[in-house]
C-alpha cells in the first residue's frame, strides 16, 4: 500500500527527476493555485486529496513533517481543520455530501505509532469514527495499519480503503507493496476484501455509486503496476495502462451519465525510482477507456466532472492546486 502522501511528496521533492519518454501532448488545462491558509493553518505543503461538489479535502504537510487534514468549502471560501482526537498527525481524503454538511475519510497517526488508522468524520454531528478492517485481511500476516480513501452516499454509505501489515514507518521508496483492498457498509458493520485477481497489491482510491458499484484504485501482479476500475455488482473489471509507462495507477472516480461511464484521475510514470509523475484525466465509456489528456509532470489525486485537484511539482507558486479539464 502507498498512500497518495508519498506519491505526493516524492513528486514535490523530487520533480527534477525525468521520465524515459515524452508525454502525449495535452489541450490547454487551466490551473489555478490552492494552499490552506496561515497563520490558522501551520505554513508547509498544501496536498490536496479529494474533490465533490463544491468541497476539496486536502492534507497540510508542516515545516516539521507533521501533517494535519482541511476541508475547503469552495462556496462560501471556509477551510476547516480535520484532526483526529489525540493524534499525532492526520490526513484528510474523500469528502462526500450529506444530508446535513459533509463527510470525511482519511488516516491518523497515534503519537509513537508506525502505522496509520482510519477514520471518518461527519460534520454535522462533529464526530469521528475509527474504522478498522479485521486483522485477518493481510494474512498471512496481521493488519496493523489500514487508510480510508473514498466514500459515498448520503445518509447510507459505503467506504473503501486499503489495509497492510507493517513493521517500520514507510518512506516514499520503501513503503510496502502488499496492500489489500477492503469495503466497508458502516450500517452493517460488513468488511469486505475486494482484492483484484492474482494481485501482489490492490488499493481502492476511488468509490462512485449508482445502478453499480464502482471502485477505482490500480494494482500490482508479475507484469507491473496498472490502473483499474471494477463494478462489484455487476463484476465488470476494465484495466489500463498508460501508453510507454511502467506504472499506472487511478486516484479519483467520477460519474459520468450512467453506471459504466466515469471519468477518473490518476497518475503514470516509468518504473524507474524517482522518475517524473504525470497526471492525466481520462474518460470511460459503456467500460471503455477514452483518450487521456495529460495535465503534465503534476500529480492527479482526484476528480469530480471536468474538475482535478492535486500537487504541482517543486518551484511552483503554489503546492497544491485546481484545474479545469476541457
């Protein structure tokens, strides 16, 4: 499992690295930069994560290496800090719209632990709750740290995340690659692993929900690292890989007019250590992959519509930041 954090930071610290092939050339993108505010937030690297409707989840990654999550309401201009009780550290993912505000899932970090629980908060109780796949997921090993990705629904949602066994803190290069994919219903309590076939490593990023369910993340086998997308109703699996690439892998789902249509984000880069991400936004149609438009050597951490959000790489005006697809 890798969080998006990783990705993120590796591509901001490292974006003087280069990629083994050119990218296809992309239509205009218009970007525009966005940064949690100081002094109510600590200054540091803004990382946005998730996108719905009119609300942006983003995580602030201080001078200090401690991060904390931000919900931004792109309506009325309010950022607000999402920080586990007690924790020493949070990061902020999918929002979703509720009935009455909002909802958010992430991870935090305990002071002294090594490994990442998962949470998810609503806002209109002002209440977070620990979600916490079985420790069996990871056999033969036990789960010790688990990450919320993505929600969806309203009143009923359901939640997808990924679960690993770790014994030492992960780093951008050594960060463990046997995630396991789970599905959580809060109001049955139910867990499901959704693991792709014959995978090394699978993690959900992305959830949408309408007539299917469909989940959106990639996954590692004998062959490299791919992007996917999988309606767990009707059992459709439809894999990409980006043309040239050594690693593909899909961040954020969106409806686009119908269970099979969806436009995703996501990521690709050789499979070099320290190559260049690039992020694009690519359409599926009737489960068909469409052409991709590269949004360049930026991260792509998440889309709703026609709109990404993600990290710009280093010497940038801004870390994190919001980008209109034509």
């Amino acid at each position: 499992m890798r969080s998006w954090v990783w990705v993120a930071l590796t591509l901001f610290l490292g974006a003087c690295s280069s990629a083994s092939y050119t990218p296809a050339p992309t239509p205009s993108v218009f970007f525009a930069p966005l940064a949690v505010p100081t002094p109510q937030f600590p200054a540091g690297i803004t990382l946005p994560t998730g996108i719905v409707a009119n609300y942006i989840t983003a995580t602030d990654v201080a001078t200090s290496g401690a991060t904390i999550g931000a919900l931004y309401n792109q309506s009325n201009g309010v950022w607000t800090a999402i920080a586990y009780p007690a924790a020493a550290s949070t990061a902020a993912y999918g929002p979703a719209v509720t009935t009455s505000g909002y909802r958010v899932v992430g991870s935090y970090k305990l002071p002294g632990a090594i490994a990442d629980s998962a949470f998810s908060y609503d806002s209109a109780s002002n209440t977070y709750a620990p979600i916490a796949p079985p420790a069996s997921f990871c056999a033969p090993n036990l789960c010790n740290e688990a990450i919320a990705h993505s929600s969806y629904g309203m009143t009923l949602f359901d939640i997808v995340g990924n679960c690993d066994s770790v014994t030492i803190a992960p780093t951008p290069l050594s960060y463990p690659l046997t995630a396991h994919a789970f599905l959580y219903i809060p109001a049955t309590g139910t867990y499901s692993l959704i693991d792709m076939p014959n995978a090394i490593s699978t993690t959900a990023y992305g959830i949408w929900i309408d007539t299917d369910t469909a989940v959106a993340g990639g996954f590692t086998d004998a062959n490299g690292t791919h992007g996917y997308v999988r309606g767990l109703v009707s059992g459709t699996i439809v894999t990409y890989d980006y043309p040239g690439a050594g690693i593909t892998h899909f961040e954020g789902i969106t409806g686009a007019g119908g269970a099979g249509n969806y436009n995703l984000a996501g990521n690709y880069s050789s499979a070099t250590v320290g190559a260049t991400v690039f992020g694009f936004w690519l359409p599926v149609r009737n489960w068909t992959f469409g052409s991709p438009i590269v949004l360049g050597a930026v991260s792509a951490n998440s889309v709703y519509e026609n709109t990404v959000v993600g990290v710009m790489p280093a010497g940038t005006s801004s870390s994190g930041y919001i980008a209109t697809v034509p």
